[in-house]
C-alpha cells in the first residue's frame, strides 16, 4: 500500500495473515501412547496430526512432509527412536524432535539430546509439562497474547474449530472397547471358570504401554544402582494356560541353568506373582558392578537375588501401581531355587490356576552378559479389575 505524505511517498507493508499449520508427527508403537499424546496436545494449536508405528513409518512420514515437529518414543520395534535420530541427522532431515519416552535413565536422555534432541519428557506424558518444553523451544506459542484484542476472524475460528475436532476424534478409540467382551459382569463369576475371558489387540496394547513405563521405572533403578545402561525390551504380554508357561520356561532352562525369587503381591480385586529370574552366568558381573565380595559358598548369590527383587519387582509394581491409581500390597519374597530348573519354579502355580496373564520384561546390560527376566503373573480373575481400570485410562 502506498500512502502520499506532504508531497513525499511513504511505503507502508501490510503483513498478510498465514494460516501457519503445523505438521506434527506422533511417532510410537503403542495405539494407547499415541492417543495419550495426541490428548495432551495444547489447547489451540493450529496443527495437522499424523501418526506412525515405528521408527520406519516415522522417517517416510517425515521425508513425505508430515513432521515439521516430532514426539518420537525410544523403545519401538523395526527402528528404535536412537535409531531414527541417528538418520535425521545423517540424512539432514527437517524436523524438530522432541523424545516422549519410558526410559528415563540419565543415560538415555543424554545420548538423546547428543543426537539432536529438543527436550525429552517421560511417560506417561503430562499435558503441562509438554506444553511447557514446546513452548520453551519456540514450537508452540500461545498467540492470545500477540493478538492485541483483534477480534476473531471467521477464518481463525474454523481453524481453530477444527483443530479442536480433529483432536477430539484423534484421541476417541477408533473401535470402543467393549468392556462386555473382556470382563465379566458382577452376576457371572461361572465364566472366569469357563475361561470366557480373552486378551483383544486393542487391551494387549494397553498391558504393554502400563508395562513399558513401569519397565522404564525399574529400568532406572537398576542402571543408578550398577552405574550401567540398561538395555529396556518391549514388553511380551499374553494371557496363556499356566501349562504353555512352563513349557516356554522350560525352552529357556534347556539352554543355561537359572536361579529364581519370588513375590506375590495383592490388591482390591488383583492378585499374583513376580518371578525374578537370573541367569548363574551373571553372579559375577553383577556382584562386581554392586562392589561384592563374590563367594557363591558364602551366600552371595542368594543376597544378589534379593537385592535385584528388591529394586525391579518393587519398582515395576510401583509403576503400575501409580498409572491404575491402586495400591499393592507385597508379600515376603521367596527363593523359588538356585541352579535349577526354570519349569520348576512356576510348579506350585500349576495347581493355583488355570490360566494367567504374563508380561515378560526382558533386562540386559550394555557391555556385560548379564541376563534377568521379570515375569509379573496376574490370575485370571484380576483381569475384571484391570480392565475396568484400562477402560477408564483410556476414554
């Protein structure tokens, strides 16, 4: 626009109004935690979601355009998130990449932030806290206060509006779960004996993001104890006659002898067993990580076992514990046997249930070969509780 002043020419530019969209890409395995972060969005934030499932889908989505700014979890098959920082930076890729993860070891956050990392939030992600880190890096910025009372245009609005509705409906399950489906009614205990009750995709995934942020917990724990990085696995869940639990513990004990604790633990409506189990392999590294004097005549084998029951069972109950809003209640740990039979060590439990819900959690240690298997079983009948507690989580 120019403008005529006593006989000079004053040019005057006239910023036009951009709808600045922003394409944003949640990328993470879990159906439940890609809802989760998508809910915690903040409020008015002109921005074009798009999803992925894996480190794979996530670099085509982001060479495709779609992640001008990324949520990226760690732990995910295919292509872990160090993995997909690794080939931003090597293939120069332009997105700004925020890590939302579980594992919260010190470790982790520093190797992330050393490949480009914004900022880094633990799960289960708070909407405060989110909206805080992308705020403080200049990705989202609340513009109530840049607008100097302009009024609202029709525009804006519809923006606004749809953004807000695409939110919505990103967050609602695309298929309900059906609570009549997964848990009993009050009236019909007989079908816990009649072993109604199965494991839907949309549940497993459920148990499995509960378990991996529990996982990161104890994961914690453990690399602060041994001064280590502890490598996190996804999370094995299933709910299988206790008969196919002993025979895939008995695949395990044909190839190295183990030792075992375990600890049962209970809660209004829930109630099962945490099995530690350590390779004999390991004894050595691990008393020597936590400054023992190793003597397996003296005992010291069965203190570590203690020790590490102590730190991983504790924790992960703990986890679980605070995202279902329950309180559990632990047992005395027992020594389920030293350089025995893995099959074994689940042999009472045989007699107790029919079938069980197991979550496997895997742990290994960077540079050394030491190998612990946290298996929590829950009995059949907890799953009313727990998936009346998951329906609420996830509405």
């Amino acid at each position: 626009m120019v403008v005529g002043v006593n006989s000079a020419v004053v040019i005057v530019y006239v910023r036009p109004k951009i709808n600045m969209t922003t394409k944003l890409l949640i990328c993470d395995d879990s159906n439940m935690a890609r809802k989760q972060v998508a809910r915690s969005l903040p409020d008015g934030w002109d921005v074009d979601i798009s999803f992925a499932a894996d480190g794979v889908e996530g670099i085509e989505a982001i060479k495709a355009g779609k992640g001008d700014v990324l949520l990226l979890d760690l732990n995910m098959p295919k292509m872990d998130g160090y993995q997909v920082l690794e080939a931003i930076l090597a293939q120069d890729l332009p997105t700004l990449t925020i890590v939302i993860s579980g594992d919260i070891q010190p470790e982790a956050h520093q190797r992330v932030t050393s490949l480009g990392a914004l900022g880094f939030i633990k799960k289960p992600v708070n909407k405060d806290i989110l909206t805080e880190v992308l705020s403080s890096y200049g990705v989202f910025t609340n513009k109530t206060s840049d607008t100097d009372d302009e009024p609202e245009t029709l525009d804006s609005a519809l923006n606004n509006a749809a953004v807000a509705s695409s939110v919505d409906v990103i967050t609602t399950p695309e298929k309900p779960i059906n609570t009549q489906d997964n848990v009993p009614s009050n009236d019909s205990e007989a079908r816990f004996a009649e072993s109604d009750i199965t494991l839907s995709t949309d549940i497993r995934d459920c148990y499995q993001e509960i378990a991996n942020v529990a996982m990161g917990r104890a994961g914690d724990l453990l690399a602060r104890l041994l001064n280590v990085f502890v490598e996190l696995p996804i999370p094995n869940v299933n709910f299988i006659e206790v008969s196919e639990l002993r025979m895939a513990l008995k695949d395990i004990e044909n190839h190295e002898s183990t030792s075992g604790i375990c600890q049962g633990f209970i809660s209004a409506g829930i109630s099962g067993e945490a099995l530690l189990i350590l390779n004999d392999s390991s004894f050595k590294d691990v008393a020597s990580l936590m400054n023992y004097q190793y003597n397996a005549d003296m005992g010291t084998e069965l203190e570590l076992l203690m020790d590490l029951a102590n730190v991983l069972i504790g924790a992960c109950l703990k986890g679980i514990s605070e995202q279902l809003d329950i309180q559990f209640s632990q047992g005395h740990p027992e020594v389920l046997g030293q350089h025995r039979k893995i099959s074994d060590l689940i042999a009472n439990n045989a007699n107790k249930w029919k079938k069980t819900l197991a979550i496997e959690i895997s742990y290994s240690i960077e540079n050394y070969p030491i190998k612990c298997d946290l298996l929590l079983l829950f009995t059949e009948k907890s799953m009313q509780t727990l998936n009346n507690k998951l329906a609420y989580l996830i509405e």
